[in-house]
C-alpha cells in the first residue's frame, strides 16, 4: 500500500468514526463502566441464579458480552454499520426489544449480552434527559441559543464533545482503571440471540439491514480495542493543561487502558481484523489532522465542576434503576420494559420526536417491501397503534417519500383486515 494511500485510508477510517451520527448518551468507556459499576453487585448474581454451574471461564465470557450488549444498540452508526439499525433499536420498540433479548437468552454469554442492552437501555433513558442534554448547552452555549437542554437532534456535535469530554476527564481521574476493562475481560457478541431477537421486533433480517454483518461487529471491536482508547490518549496531549487543571497529577500513563494484545488475539483472530498498522500510523499523525469537519469532536472543551456533577448524577441514576430492574429479574417479578426515545427519555409517541418518525415510515416502507409477509402481530399492532395516532405531521415533506409512506400505508391497512 503507498504511504499516501495508507494515510488516506486511516483519515477516513477514524473520520468515519468521529462522524457517526451518535454514539448514545454516554461514550463507549461510560457505557463498560456501567457494566463494570453493576456486575458484582446484581448481574454476576443474577447470572449465577439462572446458571448454577457457570464456571469462572463462563462468568469472565458473560462479562465480556455484556460489554457487547451494551455497545450493541449504537453499532449500526459505527464504521461498516447500518444506520437503519440502531435507529430502531433507539427510536421503535425499544422496550420491547431488551425484553425479548432477556426472555429469549438460553446461555450464560446470551444472558450477559442481554443484560449489556438492558444497561444501555437504562443509560440513554435517564443519561440523556439527566446528562447530556443539560451537560450540553452549559459547555457549548453558542448551540444552545438560550435553551436550557439540547436533544441529539438539535445538536449532534455538541452532544458528542460532550461525551467524548466526559470519557476523557474520568480517564484523567482514574475512574475507568486498565484492569476493569479490556485487558481482561475482553469483548464479544450473542450473535444468534441478537438475529433471532432482531427479526421478532422488527420483522426484518439483520443480516439484510447490514451490508456486511461480520465486517461490521469486526469494525466495532477495533473501535473498542484501538481508536476509542487512542482517542483518549490523543486528548490528554491535546488538552493536557485543561485535563490536568481538573485533575492535577494525571499523566499519559492514566490513558493505558487498551485491550492486551495476546489477550485479543487469543479471542479475536487476526484474520477477522488487525488495524495495527493504522493505528500506530494514527497515533504519529493525529497531531497533524485539523480539528475540523469529521475530526470536530476532538475539539471538545474538558467538563467543568457543574457540569460533571451533573454527569455523575445521571450516571448514579442509571445505576440505581439498573439495579432495581435487575433484583425484579431476580425475583422472577420483571415487568416488560416500556418503549421510551432514547434520545429524549420520553414514552415513544408519534410527533414527539422527528428521528422516532423517520424510522417508523422507514420501517414501514421496508415491511411494504415484503408485502407485510414478515411482520409478526405485537409489530402490527405496534405499527397500527403508532400510524393511527400520527395524522399528517406523519408525513414527510418530499413528494416521493410521501408517495411510497401513503402507498406502504394504503396496503397495510388493507392487508390488515
């Protein structure tokens, strides 16, 4: 590969990163450290109720997935994702999809991937009407024109600084330590339970929402393991008066936290993907790449006092419901959970979130594609109860996507008698 070329590859490869539409209301790091913050408290014992005889090999891979199931929601906007993915998973029956990953899960690995979802369930519902929707005009006014909370909608760029900002100051503080994370405990997904889970709520395969499945958890896992640590790393150098003005005493040494590479390759082969190359080319280069377009949320300004009280706030909120939900799961007395917008914390109800909207008509559209033929009957009802209630502020404003949602509608109301 020229050198040229190779850098090329490696700019749009981490701009494909930072330019991903969202990354849920907390930042990769957050979203483990919730994991980490529960585990022996309530999921490791909740696992151990279901499966008496998981052994220390079991519990350490149950672990790992519920890493997985926490990052899982937010992978379709991940390099090689599918955007249409973590919509719905964000904005369209979102209760209901966590719920049948619970009731669904036969191992002890699928049980620690649905109890992964379930924590990010919990994290985008209260972490962003808590967190980041109020963190967010107080570190960046300018996006915030006098509002007091700012949605992912209103401003996608504030809100990821925002949770890169955060992910960076508690690193400095050493509240996510190398041996809670990567170097141990590893990463993986429930693939099945995810494809079988999948089609029941949505009534659409995954494998034809993705281009490429495979590739695309392939890509997520060298997010995990290389460029969201070294995202950190480039920070501290970036901003280390800053990082060290609210956090005195922090140095490089505090951003070290990447996954062991033995440990990787032991889980991972290198055939399914090895960016090492990229990665150290990155970390000689990012000094060089401007903080604009893509590479704007590396321009992020370090948490001040208020607003990280706010953020340990939210995040000591999640853990509390987390907690709740999983000692009802315990007892055997677990409600199914309610469908809520991720994005703003509120019950999932047309016009109340243009992003929800767009991904209903988008899901109907598909459906419409197959005839209805795939559309299993809580969807139905779901889909009729949501259409039913929604009038014309349903409807998009360019002619052509109102054709194809009045058609898909046409057909479904009458397919449904």
């Amino acid at each position: 590969m020229r050198p040229r070329r190779g850098l090329w590859a490696l700019v749009l490869f981490v701009a494909g990163i930072l330019a991903s539409p969202r990354a849920g209301a907390y930042s990769v790091l957050t979203h483990e450290a919730i994991v980490d913050a529960v585990w022996e408290s309530s999921l490791r014992p909740l696992l151990l109720r279901r499966f008496p005889g998981a052994t220390a090999e079991d519990l350490k891979a149950a672990h790992a997935a519920a890493y997985g199931g926490a990052l899982m929601p937010d992978m379709g906007y991940f390099p090689g994702g599918a955007p249409f993915f973590t919509n719905l998973v964000h904005y369209v029956r979102s209760g209901d999809f966590v719920s049948a990953l619970l009731r669904e899960a036969k191992t002890s690995l699928e049980l620690g991937f649905a109890l992964g979802a379930l924590s990010h369930y919990h994290a985008d519902r209260w972490g962003h009407p808590l967190g980041t929707n109020r963190c967010a005009p107080i570190l960046y006014p300018k996006s915030a024109k006098g509002a007091g909370a700012l949605t992912y909608e209103e401003a996608p760029l504030a809100h990821k600084r925002v949770e890169f900002g955060f992910d960076v100051l508690q690193t400095a503080r050493g509240n996510y330590a190398p041996e809670a994370y990567h170097d141990f405990i590893g990463f993986q997904f429930a693939d099945s339970l995810l494809a079988r889970v999948f089609v029941q709520t949505y009534g659409l395969r995954i494998q034809d929402v993705f281009g490429n499945y495979g590739r695309a958890i392939s890509l997520l896992r060298i997010c995990v393991r290389d460029f969201f640590p070294l995202l950190a790393k480039s920070a501290w150098h970036n901003r280390r008066a800053e990082i060290n003005k609210a956090q005195p005493g922090a140095t490089a040494r505090s951003f070290r936290y990447r996954m062991r590479q033995k440990q990787y390759n032991k889980r991972f082969p290198r055939s399914e993907d090895h960016p090492r190359f990229f990665t150290r080319l990155f970390a000689n280069v990012r000094f060089l790449l401007p903080k604009v377009g893509p590479l704007r949320p590396l321009k992020f300004k370090v948490p001040d006092r208020e607003t990280e009280k706010i953020f340990i706030a939210s995040f000591d909120t999640v853990t509390l419901h987390l907690r709740a939900y999983t000692q009802l799961l315990h007892e055997g007395k677990a409600p199914s959970l309610p469908n809520y917008d991720y994005d703003t914390g509120q019950r999932t109800e047309p016009g109340e979130y243009k992003l929800t909207d767009q991904t209903y008509r988008c899901l109907l559209v598909n459906l419409h594609k197959e005839d209805f033929r795939t559309v299993p009957p809580a969807l139905r009802s779901n889909l009729a109860a949501f259409f039913g209630r929604g009038g014309q502020a349903m409807y998009p404003e360019k002619e052509k996507d109102r054709v194809k949602l009045t058609t898909a509608l046409k057909d479904f109301k009458t397919e449904a008698r």
